[in-house]
C-alpha cells in the first residue's frame, strides 16, 4: 500500500537461509458444492499463495521479523473430531467476558464446533454461527464479504488463509437491527504440529448495532511447533456500530500470521480492542479503511511479552473520504528477551479534506535483554486536515519507584503498580469489566516471572 514508509537499509545480511516452504497441497482446499463464488476464491488464492515464496528479511515489512526457524514442513492439518482427543476448553475461557451472559456464543475446536444464539435475535435474521455451516446456509452472504475486504493477493499467509482455510465465524446484523447482548467466539487450539487456518467475516447493514469478542487461545506449554494463519475481514455499513474485541492469548508454541481490515461506510463508527499476550511469534496486520464520508475509528492495542517472544504489529489508519476521524493507541510492556514491533501509518488520500488522525505508541521496556521498535508514520496528501503520532520507548521512572518505596510499598509491588499504571490508558478505553479483569490477571501473571 502507498502509506508504507520507505526504510533505507544500509547494509544487508552476507548469507541468507530461507525458510523450508509449507507441504501443504491443492487437495487440502475446502471447497464447497453450492457456491462458484467460494470455490474460484479459495482455487485462485491457493495459485497465488503457490507463486509467493515465504518472506524473508529482505521484505520491507517484514525486515524485523525472522521465519528461518519457523518448521514450516512440518505441519499437517487436523482431522475432523481431532479435539475428541485433545485437551478441552478450560471452563474460564466460556464464561462472558462483557457481563453476565451473551447473545451468542461460537466455539471453534479441532475439527469441529458449537453454536448457540439467542432466539429472538435469529427471528430478526441475525446470523451468528461457524464458517462450515455459513458456507452451506448461506453463500449469499459470505459472497457479500468475503474477499472484498482483504484480498487473498496481499500476502503468502493470506493466500494460504483465503485458500486452506479450515473454519471461522460469520456474524451479518440486518439493517438497523441493534444487537443489545454481546456475542462471544472462541477458537481453541490445542495440539502440537498442527496447522490452523480461521477466517472471521462481519457484516453490518446501515443502521445495525453489534458488540463482538473474539478470542484465540491454546495451552500455555506444549512441545513442537503449532501454526495460526487467520483473515478477518470487517465491513460496518453506513451510521452503523461495530465494537470488536480480539483477544490473542496463544500458547509459547504458536507462530501466529493474521491479515486484518475493517472498511467503515458514511457516518459509522468502530471501535476496536486488540489484546495479545500469548505465542512464540506473532506478525499482525491491523488496517482501519475509513471511506465514507463521517465515518470514524479507534483502535486500541495491549501487549505484554516475556521470555523470548516477538510479537510486530503493522497498522494503517487510512482516510480515504472527507471528515474521517481515526484515534489509535497502543501500548506494551516487555520482560525477559522479547522483542516488540510497531508499524503504524496514517495515510489521508486526495480529497480527504478535514481528516482528523492520531496515533500513539508507548512501550515500557522492563529487562535489558528485551527491545520495542516502534515506527510511526504519516502520508498525507490532501489540504486541510489534522493528524498528529507520537512514539516511545522506556524504562521504569526509578523516581517513581523511590516515591512508592517510601510510602512503606516493596519494590516487586511498588513495580507493578507502575506498570498497571502504565496501562491504564488502554483500560479506560475498554467499557467491559471481564476484558479488563483478563488483561490484569495477564499483568500479574508476566510480573509474577518478572519477580523471579
């Protein structure tokens, strides 16, 4: 995309391994029976994925994020009913993160599903369920999003997503329905060595309402490398309301790629909650589309990495129609060895006149092996706009220290309380108290290392 910022590189690496290509094969591809549409999408991304290599250093975007260790020929697909035999779903992973109870609830396992919906949502033709079943239900729908928002062309991992993907979810909200009770999906991944490939789609006509959450989970520790590949492709129709909150809590063991959009039409809006705390690698793009005239949206990212983990999250807030307003803030702490990487842009098109842009990314750097890149960016290209960005990285305040130490607080303690401070902002930003309590249970937990 044009809003990608030009990094000359000085000097490149003498010798280069690339990293052993995927065995997957053409008959992996899911392809359904009832829809042409599907089935031309997923055989074209399968010889688009066919004609890109895997990326290497040398790539702009991903010069920070290595895959030669990534054991790429290792993985297979799960069979159907593999989670028959594999670790459940940990009880507190069910429960409502946004109250008391849900609206709906999807639970993609292993080679299967489960789906609830309250009645009187599907009685005003709301449909919430698994991939599998939208694909025999209703293709009508799916051919309304899927592809039109991230494009199987973007990428070897979403072309190999669009191509091989295995399930996902579906929410489609009709116009002007208002979904009052949140819905709540989880993919969970146990296993080792083997391949997930998800694909969430949401559309909401004008007028229509919706709160989402989205969660991606496996167990903490296993042996053998484990792959996510996923799309999510966002569409909020005109004066409509999305709020979407995604939760990556991976295991140590998963390499996780993900392409990720939201298209917003005239006068909507969109708020979005991002948390990863979890998986060995993570390489995310993130990119808000504002192309409706009014349309605005926030972005709100939490991460916190421990041991070795490198997670590089790539953003585009991009203004592509007049009074567009964009708010993005992220912030992340770093223990141990890990490595962030932030990748943000603010792109405002010609003619996008009055476009209102902010981003901020904070990074709280907590051990003197770790390290946090953070590389903002603006690209403007029209008159009479505001857009403003802001970045940095640190250590712990030792004033602030000195002053909670004197105040009769140990040191351990007297920390976290700075860095659950540091966060705060992000907190504030989140109306839901279970999303909260989860990104504090994960500061205590990274801390609880940090103490050792």
């Amino acid at each position: 995309m044009t809003g990608t910022p030009q990094i000359v590189i000085r000097k490149q690496r003498t010798q280069e391994v690339a990293a052993q290509d995927f065995s997957f094969t053409f008959e992996d591809i899911r392809l359904p029976d009832n829809s042409a549409y599907i089935t031309t999408y997923r055989k074209n991304a399968w010889e688009v994925y066919r004609s890109l290599s895997l990326p290497t250093v040398k790539d702009e975007a991903w010069r920070r994020t290595d895959l030669r260790n990534l054991q790429a020929a290792s993985f297979r697909i799960p069979g159907k009913n593999l989670y028959q035999s594999l670790e459940p779903v940990p009880d507190g992973l069910l429960q409502p993160l946004t109250g008391d109870s849900h609206g709906g609830q999807v639970i993609l396992m292993v080679g299967g599903s489960q789906t609830i919906l309250d009645p009187d949502l599907i009685s005003q033709g709301v449909i919430f369920t698994d991939l599998l079943t939208a694909e025999r239900d209703h293709p009508d729908i799916l051919e309304k999003i899927m592809g039109k928002v991230v494009q199987p062309s973007e990428g070897k991992f979403s072309a190999l997503s669009a191509a091989l993907c295995q399930n996902g979810v579906l929410l489609y909200v009709p116009r002007g329905v208002v979904v009052d009770q949140p819905l709540q999906s989880l993919l969970w991944g146990p296993g080792a060595r083997l391949a997930y490939f998800s694909h969430i789609l949401v559309y909401l006509e004008e007028g229509a309402s919706a709160t989402y959450v989205h969660e991606a989970a496996s167990p903490t520790r296993e042996d053998g490398q484990k792959l996510h590949t996923g799309l999510v492709e966002l569409y909020v129709g005109p004066e409509a309301k999305l709020r979407w909150v995604e939760l990556q809590s991976w295991g140590e063991n998963v390499w996780n790629f993900s392409h990720e959009r939201v298209k917003v039409e005239r006068d909507g809006m969109i708020d979005w909650v991002f948390g990863a705390v979890g998986s060995h690698v993570t390489k995310n793009f993130s990119d808000l589309e504002l192309i409706g005239t009014g349309s605005n949206g926030r972005m709100s990212g939490f991460y916190f990495t421990d041991r070795d983990q490198h997670l590089d999250h790539d953003t585009q807030q991009n203004h592509l129609a007049p009074h567009t307003t964009s708010d993005l803030l992220f912030k992340g702490a770093l223990l141990g060895e890990s490595r962030s990487v932030w990748q943000g842009m603010i792109y405002v098109a010609p003619g996008a006149d009055k476009a209102d842009g902010y981003q901020a990314n904070r990074n709280l750097v907590l051990s003197r092996g770790a390290r946090a890149d953070s590389i903002p960016g603006l690209e403007i290209l029209a008159d009479d706009v505001r857009c403003t960005h802001g970045a940095t990285v640190g250590r712990i305040d030792q004033d602030q220290v000195f002053y909670l130490l004197s105040r009769g607080i140990p040191k351990i303690e007297a920390e976290r309380l700075i860095v659950e401070g540091f966060f705060d902002p992000i907190m504030q930003r989140i109306p839901f108290e279970g999303v909260r309590q989860r990104f504090q249970d994960a500061i205590h937990e990274k801390m609880a290392s940090y103490e050792a």
